[in-house]
C-alpha cells in the first residue's frame, strides 16, 4: 500500500511507523516483545495480547477457563484455540468444561 494512504505515528518509544487503522499498537515495540509464557508464542499477537490482558499467562491459569469464555476475549479468534488446546495437552491439561 502507499504510504501516503497511511498515517505516520510515533510510538512513546520514539519508533516512527505507518498504519491505515486505528490500532495503536505500534509493530516495532511488538516485535521486540517477547512473551513471559512459551505457550504464547504459539498465537497471534493480538490473541497473545487478549490472553495476557485478561491474566490468563500461564497454562494452569489457561486451563481454568472455559474454550467459549476464551473466545470472548477481544482478540482471540478460532484458530488459536487447537494451539493453545495442544500446548495444555502437553502439560496433562484441559480447558475447563
């Protein structure tokens, strides 16, 4: 895409980026971010941060809640869900039923 269709911000770390939304995640600070948990690794970035907002950053945690009660997270979509499902079956775990 142009760049000109874009609108140049600046993170408060000083990264410069372009985007054409209105999300005010900035992809520099993104990238450099690395997640507490291995398991987060496994999903998208806004499915990560959806988790990590609502505390849910260890697998016990993780497994404490219900697949449908996860899916309301803004952010978590469907296909993280077979993911984060065979990171807790490694550990012996389950979403809650």
């Amino acid at each position: 895409m142009d760049k000109s269709k874009k609108n140049l911000r600046t993170c408060p770390n000083g990264h410069q980026y372009y985007k054409t939304s209105s999300c005010p995640v900035c992809p520099v600070c993104e990238k450099e971010r690395e997640p507490e948990s291995l398991f987060l690794k496994r999903i998208s970035a806004p499915a990560r941060r959806a988790l990590e907002g609502a505390g849910l950053i260890s697998l016990s945690k993780l497994s404490e809640v219900s697949v449908a009660d996860i899916l309301k997270l803004h952010g978590m979509g469907p296909g993280s869900i077979p993911k984060l499902r065979e990171a807790l079956e490694e550990k012996g775990l389950g979403f809650k039923e």
